[in-house]
C-alpha cells in the first residue's frame, strides 16, 4: 500500500523528478507529469524513450514529486519498476495526466506506444507532508 501522502501529492497537480540508470551507468533525470494509484507511482511515457528502454533493463528507480504550492515540501520514492501497461489503458492515461496539468487533452506528438510505468516503493522519504 502506497502511504497516502505520497499518493495525494503524485495524484496532485505536481511534478516529479524521475531518476534512472542509463545503460552507461550514468543516472538521468526527467522532469514528469506523476500519477498514483493505492500501490504505486505511475509514470507514462512511450516504449521507445530512453527511459522506457533504460528501466527494462534496470527497474531500479526514484522518484522525487515535490508540492507546486511549497517547494520544499517533497516525497522521495525509491523503488523498482514491477509492472508495464501499454494498453489503450495508457493512451487514455496520458490525456487523463495532460487534463490534471493543462487543462486540455495531450496534444503532444506521439511517435511509439504510450506506456505506465508502475513502480513499487522500497523506501519512501518524506519532508514537510
């Protein structure tokens, strides 16, 4: 079970920082639209991403969503991605997180099939929640 403070923050209107290992061994970082549900952080992206092909291979992962009303009030969740949808589920998904962001449906360009990332938290920091 997701703690309710992080879920409420990740289903707010905030933004996350999302942290993986590149084949390289390098960690990078992306600033993101997050989700939740009542066991996870939800990420959407599309399958051929760096960052969708970067946690196939190591699923381990952070993510950081801070408050966009307090900065400095933050959740860092530590976890490992155990689970991919890219069914129409995650289509619908991304227009879900572009109405919640901007008020309209996404209208970014979609070049691959969009994908949820579920991940499961293994630790779970949080300041000023």
């Amino acid at each position: 079970m997701l703690d309710s403070t992080v879920r409420d923050l990740a289903q707010g209107k905030n933004f996350a920082a999302f942290s993986f290992h590149l084949p390289s061994g390098d960690v990078s970082t992306h600033v993101m639209w997050v989700d939740a549900d009542d066991e996870h952080v939800l990420i959407n992206t599309e399958v051929e991403r760096a960052k969708a092909k970067a946690v196939a291979k190591d699923p381990q992962v952070t993510v950081t969503i801070w408050d966009q009303e307090s900065p400095y009030r933050y959740a860092e969740v530590r976890g490992h991605v155990v689970a991919t949808d890219s069914s129409s589920t995650a289509r619908e998904h991304i227009d879900e997180l572009s109405r919640k962001y901007t008020g309209a449906e996404y209208g970014g360009e979609i070049k691959s099939d969009r994908v949820i990332l579920r991940i499961e938290p293994t630790r779970v920091r949080t300041w000023g929640l």
